[in-house]
C-alpha cells in the first residue's frame, strides 16, 4: 500500500508539474497574445500615422496645386481684363478718329455745297446782267427800227 500510495503520490506530483506546465503555457501564451495584441495596436496606430502623413502631405500637395491654379486663373483673368481694356480704349479711339473723319467729310461737303451755290449765284447775276444787257439792246434796237420806220414814214 505505500508503494501504491508513493505510485498515487508520484502520480499527483507529475499531474500537478503537468498542471505547472500548462499553467506556465497558458501564461506563455497569454503574454504572446498579450503582446500580439500590444504590437497590432502598434502596427495599426504606426499605419494610421503613416496614412493621416500621408493624406497630410497629399492634402498640402492639393492646397499648392490648388493655389497655383487659383494664381493662374487670377492672372489670366487679368490678362483678360487688360486686353478687354485695351479693345475698348482702341474702339474708343477708333470711333473718334471716325467721329474726326466724318467731321471732316461733313466740313468738306458743306464747303463744296458752298462753292456751288456761290458760282450758281454768281451764273444766275451774269446770266441776270447778261438779261438786261441784252434787253437794253432789244429795247435800243425797238427804239431804232421805231425812229427808222418814223423816218420812212415821213419821207413819203
């Protein structure tokens, strides 16, 4: 019976080193899960910097690139207000210059419209001095044939 019992009691103590095994093991691997866990946190919150520096730096990449878009179209449009100013300062121009022209045209109608009506002025009063002189004649010439015939009446 004692044997049996040191047998029973080897028995106990190889069960409970086994249950120290596995006690130690399930320790063992809740460190390891304790540490996998420890490190995905890690890794996840060591990506999800790496992604926000990311985004961070494509965020500031689209802000410049916007930026210099923005500059861009503020300085074409820009330009486009210039070049509008410039077309309306030489339409402006233009419309003077053919305000000007017509003037001009206009002055040089009405000097020449001017000149015509003084020569017609001045063939009406000789064509009118040409009338009375040429009445005068008639009327000279009645005269004569009148004091002619006169004469020849009294001569017979």
């Amino acid at each position: 019976a004692v044997v049996s019992t040191q047998s029973t009691w080897e028995a106990v103590v190889s069960t409970q080193s086994t249950w120290e095994a596995v006690v130690s093991t399930q320790s063992t691997w809740e460190a390891v899960v304790s540490t996998q866990s420890t490190w995905d946190l890690q890794t996840a919150q060591a990506r999800a910097e790496e992604l926000e520096a990311s985004l961070g730096t494509q965020a500031e990449a689209n802000a410049a690139n916007l930026d210099a878009r923005t500059q861009a179209l503020e300085a074409e449009a820009q330009a486009l207000q210039d070049a509008a100013k410039l077309v309306d300062e030489t339409h402006r121009q233009e419309m003077e210059e053919l305000e000007r022209m017509k003037g001009a045209e206009v002055d040089q109608l009405e000097s020449r419209v001017r000149q015509a009506l003084c020569k017609k002025d001045d063939v009406i009063r000789q064509l009118k001095e040409q009338l009375r002189g040429k009445d005068m004649r008639i009327h000279e010439t009645e005269m004569l044939l009148e004091q002619h015939r006169q004469e020849l009446v009294d001569q017979f």
